[in-house]
C-alpha cells in the first residue's frame, strides 16, 4: 500500500504565493515519475507539472515561468512552489507519483486526496 499526503494549500491574493507538498510513504522500492495536476470546476485535470528521478521536469504552458517542481528522493517528497498566482490557478491540485514497490514489480500510478488552491481577492 501507498499513501500520498499533500499539504500547502489554501487562499492567497492575486500576486502572492504558495508552496505545495506531497509525500509518498508505504511499501515502496522507487519512484520513477512525481507530479501535479488540477482540476477547477467545469475543466478537464490538467498536467501542471511533473519531474523524473533523473531530474528532468515538464511544465504546464500556462505555469511556466512562475512555477517551480523539485523533490526530495531521499523523502519520496515532491514540492510545487507556485509564485505570480492568478485567479486562473484556483483549482483542486492532486500529486501522483508512478511507483515500483519491488525490483520486479510493475510501476503503479497512486494520487493524493488534492488541496484546494484558491487565488481571490
């Protein structure tokens, strides 16, 4: 069993910022692929964006430049710092990681139960 627990959500001013994080805990032997989407009402989930253990990272089209992925290997940690928002970011942001829970075992995609991320005035 995998459980990803996000935390650093709330409501923020046009302009400001917020730090999400998501950590994975269970039986785990590696993690490939960690990420954030959303969904705000009425709108399809999107990939905000997402980074490989390599450490390469795609981004969103609409988050680049204010956004940033990192993460925490040695935590099985993975952080949005979300800087510049805008009331288009409001939405429910899920993390999911593609987890290998042995070294022969195929890789399994677990989500977080999502924050809500409102931008307003």
């Amino acid at each position: 069993q995998v459980q990803l627990v996000e935390s650093g959500g709330g409501l923020v001013q046009p302009g400001g910022s917020l730090r999400l994080s998501c950590a994975a805990s269970g039986s785990i032997f590696s993690i490939n692929v960690m990420g954030w989407f959303r969904q705000a009402p009425g709108k399809q989930r999107e990939l905000v964006a997402n980074i490989i253990s390599s450490g390469s990272i795609n981004y969103a089209d609409s988050v680049k430049g204010r956004f940033t992925i990192s993460r925490d290997n040695a935590k099985n940690t993975v952080y949005l710092q979300m800087n510049r928002l805008i009331p288009e970011d409001t939405a429910v942001y899920y993390c999911n990681a593609d987890v290998k829970r042995s070294s022969w075992s195929l890789a399994t995609r677990w989500w977080g139960q999502g924050t809500q991320v409102t931008v307003s005035s």
